[in-house]
C-alpha cells in the first residue's frame, strides 16, 4: 500500500518540497469536505479560488480527473495510508525518546 501511496502522490510531494503551494493538505482537505469549496478552504484559511486553482493544478500535474470518483477514491486512499505510515513512525519516535528519557 506504501508503494501504491508514494508513487501516486510522489509529484504532488515534489511540487509542494519546492515551495510553491500546499496541494496535499489542499486535497486533503477538499476530499474529506467532499469536494465542499467553501468549508475545504476554511479548514486551510485560504480563499475558495485559491482551492479551485490548487486542485486544478493537481489535476494537471498527476494528469487525472478529480471529477472521477475512483480518482478521489484512489487518492484518498493513498492520503490515509501515508497519514498511517506517518503516524505510526511519529508515534515510535515519541515512544522512543520517552524510554530514552527514563533511562
């Protein structure tokens, strides 16, 4: 699931490390408000047509329609397992420092 996770969301990581915008929090956002413009841009503090421009550029860069519901399907699987593999490797190194400390 890892490698299915990385490979599909692999440019959108690219184009956020160079600094020009936030697009996985932004689709994040949007798929989990199901496509609602105004409550995703809310969650991100950015205006509804800074959204619109963001996801347009997602589809342009993963070359994939958002208006197909296995795409958001595909993509949303891939954001959940990233955040699992995250958070698992978060949880182990707050594990860890904290056996460290009591050391």
């Amino acid at each position: 699931m890892r490698a299915f996770a990385d490979g599909l969301l692999r440019a959108l990581h690219e184009h956020d490390a160079t600094g020009r915008g936030d697009l996985v929090a932004s689709l994040r956002a949007w798929l989990s408000r199901h496509g609602q413009w105004d409550a995703a841009a809310a969650d991100l503090g950015v205006h509804r047509h800074t959204l619109r421009y963001r996801m347009r550029r997602v589809e342009e860069i993963l070359g994939r329609s958002l208006d197909d519901p296995d795409v958001r399907m595909e993509l949303w699987l891939a954001l959940k397992a990233t955040a699992a593999v995250t958070g698992s490797v978060a949880s182990s190194a707050a594990s860890s420092a904290t056996a460290s400390a009591g050391e």
